[in-house]
C-alpha cells in the first residue's frame, strides 16, 4: 500500500527565491561588489564612461582601468566621494578603496 503525499506550493517571487540562495551561499559580498560597479557607472558622466575600458570588484576595491590620465586623476580627486555615494547607497560599508590603474 502506497501512500501519495501531494506537496501544495505557493508561488514565491524569483527575487525572494535568488535572496534565499544569495544568504544560503554566503555570497552577499560578490553580489554587494557587482552593486557597487553599476553604481560606480552610473555615478559616471556619460562623456566619462566612453574613457573607462573596466571597472571591477575584487576584496572590497573597486577597481577602474583607465587610459586617459587626465580623467584618472579628476577621479582620483573625487575618489572619496565616489566611496562614500557608493556605499551610502547600499547601505553598508563594501567600498573601502577605489584604484584607478
């Protein structure tokens, strides 16, 4: 004699369901850095976003590549700025260097 368990389930959002596996895998900090790239590039004038070849996140840096040098250093100049609008928006501190190479 079998017993059939019929499991009823409700529908979840996909955003609920990615948060759970997000937390389930520890993985809030590489979710957390590519946040604070997209940030970074919308904090970017558009005329400056054509002279940035990369920006990246690795050990809470961001970092930006960069040929022109006369950008880098007016971002260099703002770098501070850049870091506190970035984690402000998050809400938690996961920028605590931008390196502009």
């Amino acid at each position: 004699m079998h017993l059939q368990v019929h499991r009823i389930m409700e529908a979840t959002p996909i955003s609920t369901l990615l948060q759970k596996f997000v937390v389930d895998n520890h993985k809030e900090k590489d979710f957390d850095g590519q946040s604070a790239v997209n940030i970074f590039w919308d904090l970017l004038r558009e005329e400056d976003r054509t002279l940035v070849e990369k920006v990246w996140y690795a050990q809470a840096k961001l970092y930006v590549k960069i040929s022109n040098t006369g950008l880098k250093f007016e971002l260099l100049q703002q770098r501070s700025t850049f870091m506190q609008q970035i984690n402000q928006q998050l809400g938690v501190k996961v920028i605590k260097n931008i390196v502009f190479c």
